[in-house]
C-alpha cells in the first residue's frame, strides 16, 4: 500500500488517499504504474495520472467525458486518438457508442501499448492500435476522420512541438472529412503557456470555429478545445444538447456545453 500524490494530466486534481500499486515497470528514467483505487484503476506516469478507468462506468469525471459527445454528431463516425496513455478515450468512445464508432489509435511508444492491455484488458480487440509517430500517420491520411483527438503527452506534460506547428494543424485539416472535428486537450505548463496565443491563431485560421471548455479554473485545468471544419460553436453545442443523451451521469458533461 502506498499513498499517492496525483496530479491529473498535469493539473491540479489532487488524490489522497490508500492505494494499491498493482504494476511498476521502468521505462528508462521514467516509472510507469498501474494503481488499483477505492473506484477503479490509475495509470500514472512518473506519479501522474494519464489514464483513469472507474468501475462500472465508461465515465471519470474529470476531462476524458468531454471528448465523448463528439461522435453523437454523425449517424457513425471515424475517430483517430493520437497518445494512448492507458486507452481511457478509446475506451470510453467503445463503451458509450460501440459498433457505431471506428476507433484508430497512434500510440509512439510500444511499452505504453504493451501495458494498456493489462491496464485496460481487451482493447485492441475493439480498437485499432497504430505503434508510429503520430505526426506522420495523419501526414499521410485524406478525409478519412471524422473525428481526430489529440491527447499526446511526454513525461515532461507537454505536448511534443511537432503537434503544435501549422503544418500538423494543415495535415490534420487534410485527413477529416468536410464536416470533421479536430479536439485537442491542452495542459498549461510555462512552454505552452508561451505557445498558446500562436497555436490557437492557428486553429483559428484554419477552422471555421474553435470551441474551448475548462475543465476547471481556466490555466490550472485541463483545457479542451474542439475545432470544426464547417460549423460554429453555438451550432456544436445545440447539436450536442440534443443528440448526447443527458443522464444523471451525463449532466456535467453537457453543461460543459
């Protein structure tokens, strides 16, 4: 037994409390564990969470749920998750919507990949998991997604640059269909911090519209923005309210929207 300081993907989410560490490996200088918890299980990466299940629900309560109304805009859809962690959006998009949705992942590091099975078991057999740089997997799609979440962090939390230039933004534009959406979630550590005013001129410049939802107090949280191609905010979010089903596990998460 151990007690756990965790900081969720980087933000200020903070648990306290008993917990089990069911598998450590070491990967170079960093330390990946899997964490069994009074509610389900934690992958954590250097002592933060990159993945979270919760028993008996696809939900987690923190930022994963809002990447999981996205698909309820198309009748089916094509999703690419770039960064796997423990498989949580994967899974949670299966669990939810299931034959509705195809699911690609692009996961660079093939110990991450090997350990998602035991943290998740079962995935690759729902999703397609993808061992390549993400960067160029989408440089070599066109109009295949409908949906593209990037989600890609290193031990440092920050996402690698090559997700952040114009030119990714211009391969990922590419690779969606014409009503395709582009969701990234985005941790304010100083670079990115730095980063952001550029990066999201350059969302906006090449989408029709950027939606951004705070997972919390804005710059302390985990940001998620949602990029479309041919809609407006306002427009995203009605389509959302009306088609994500609203339950009583559902109800934060829409009115995040």
């Amino acid at each position: 037994m151990q007690r756990l300081f965790c900081l969720c993907a980087g933000t200020i989410s903070i648990e306290d409390r008993m917990q089990t560490t069911e598998t450590s490996v070491k990967v170079g200088k960093d330390t990946i564990a899997i964490v069994k918890t009074g509610e389900g299980r934690i992958l954590t990466l250097n002592g933060t969470i990159f993945s979270m299940v919760k028993d008996g629900t696809p939900y987690t309560g923190l930022y994963w749920d809002l990447f999981v109304p996205l698909p309820s805009l198309f009748e089916s859809a094509s999703v690419l998750v770039i960064g796997l962690g423990g498989g949580t959006i994967p899974r949670q998009l299966k669990d939810v919507y299931g034959d509705r949705i195809v699911v690609d992942v692009v996961e660079i590091s093939r110990e991450m990949v090997g350990l998602s099975e035991r943290f998740a078991p079962g995935l690759s057999s729902r999703v397609n998991i993808i061992v390549g740089d993400g960067l160029d997997y989408v440089s070599r799609e066109a109009s295949k997604y409908d949906i593209i979440i990037l989600d890609a962090y290193g031990p440092n939390l920050r996402i690698p640059r090559g997700f952040l230039a114009k030119e990714f933004v211009a391969s990922t534009l590419a690779a969606l269909k014409p009503d395709g959406l582009f969701a990234v979630n985005y941790v304010f550590t100083l670079r990115q911090f730095l980063a952001f005013p550029g990066y999201l001129r350059t969302l906006r410049r090449g989408f029709h519209s950027v939606y951004m939802i705070s997972d919390g107090p804005f710059l302390l949280s985990n940001l998620v923005m949602v990029c479309s191609k041919s809609i407006s905010s306002a427009e995203l979010r009605r389509r959302i309210r009306e088609r994500f089903p609203s339950t009583s596990e559902t109800e934060r998460i829409l009115g995040r929207f």
